[in-house]
C-alpha cells in the first residue's frame, strides 16, 4: 500500500504554550510531522532555509522581524515557500499586507484544529487558504480610501498624542500639511475625530499602538 508523503512543518510562533499545543496537534496527523520551532522573526528564516519544510505556520506578530518581514525575506530566497499565516489579528490591513507579501492562506487564532489541518494540506498542495471571515474582513478594505505613506506616519504622531504643531516639526512639514492630511485621514477612514482615526487604524491593523506602527 502506497504511503503517502509526510508534510513536513515549520511552526512560528512566540508563546510557548501556542507553539506547543499546535505542535501537538500537527503531530497527532499520520503524515504531518514538526521538522523546526521558531520563536523570532530572524529564527524563522534562518530555520526555513535550513529545514525547507512544506509549509511555514506563521504568526504575524514576532519579535525582532515582523510576520511580513518574514515572509517577503523567505519568498525572496524562495519564491514557492507555502507560508499559512495563523494570527489572533484580524485587521483588513493585516491580512491584506499578508497575503500581498506572498502567504499563502491566513487563518485566525480562533479557528479551530478542524480548520487548521484542512488548511495546512490546502497550502502545502500549492492552493491558497482565505476562510469566510477572513474574506469578509478584506472585503472591507474596499469601502475605505488608502492612506498614503505620508498620512500614515501622521496618523502615527496622532496616536502618539502630539498636536499639529508637534507632528509638523516632527515630520519637517508645515502645520497646514499636517491639517491637509489629517482631513483626508479622516475622510478616508470615514470618521467625525482624530481620536476616533487612531481606533479605527488600530483595528483595522494600519498602526499599531506602542511600537511605531511596525507589524
């Protein structure tokens, strides 16, 4: 009888306990088998190229590189890498810098294992893996202007807590620059306040609160 191949996996994630349960569960699957853990952005790469599994299991959110530094650094090297990005973040910008870096599927920490297993086949057979709800959050994405580079770093100084004043030096711009941009932030993420834009940017995973933006 014909055995099929054993899907060798590399897991990424920075918490131990979420390392060790998924490493559990894609170890009780007959032809699944853990080959590396990883538990910073730089290690992920550095077991990528020395492992080449079938698929990377990837959190978005790791230290020293970010989740999407991870990935445009391994589809660099190797651009037919199987990356499943497995995130509690469910931001339509999360999941749209993801999938545009290269991953392959993104699935959401509160899925369960009887998505996670059908995923990890799906991404390791060369298909492509965006569940119903993660759909229905990049759906979103449509119905909201892009905020250009400029607009976000101001965005940033605004989450910051810095007055126009304060974000005009800051950026080495005019204080009038900076009310130009803050009314087209507002207008394209459709909200009344600046307080109201920093909400929604950290929901929506333009920015992130604490770390400069950096995801």
């Amino acid at each position: 009888m014909h055995t099929p191949p054993t899907l060798r996996i590399l897991v990424a994630d920075d918490h131990f306990i979420v390392r060790s349960g998924l490493m559990a569960l894609i170890d009780s699957e007959s032809d699944m088998k853990v080959v590396a853990q990883a538990t910073d952005g730089v290690q992920t790469v550095e077991a990528y190229a020395k492992h080449r599994p079938d698929v990377l299991l990837l959190d978005l959110r790791m230290p020293v590189l970010s989740g999407n530094q991870v990935i445009e650094s391994i589809r660099a090297d190797f651009p037919d890498a199987h990356i499943l990005v497995l995130t509690a973040y469910n931001g339509d910008e999360d999941i749209h810098r993801a999938l545009a870096s290269g991953a392959s599927g993104y699935l959401l920490k509160s899925s369960t294992g009887d998505d996670l297993i059908p995923a990890i086949r799906a991404v390791a057979a060369g298909g492509r893996w965006v569940p119903r709800d993660v759909a229905s959050r990049l759906a979103v994405r449509r119905d909201y202007g892009s905020l250009t580079h400029r607009e976000v770093e101001v965005l940033r100084e605004i989450a910051r807590g810095r007055a126009n004043k304060e974000i005009a030096a800051k950026l080495e711009i005019s204080e009038n620059t900076v009310k130009d941009h803050l009314k087209n932030i507002l207008a394209k993420l459709q909200v009344a306040a600046r307080t109201e834009a920093v909400t929604v940017a950290v929901q929506r995973g333009i920015i992130e609160l604490g770390d400069g933006g950096q995801g």
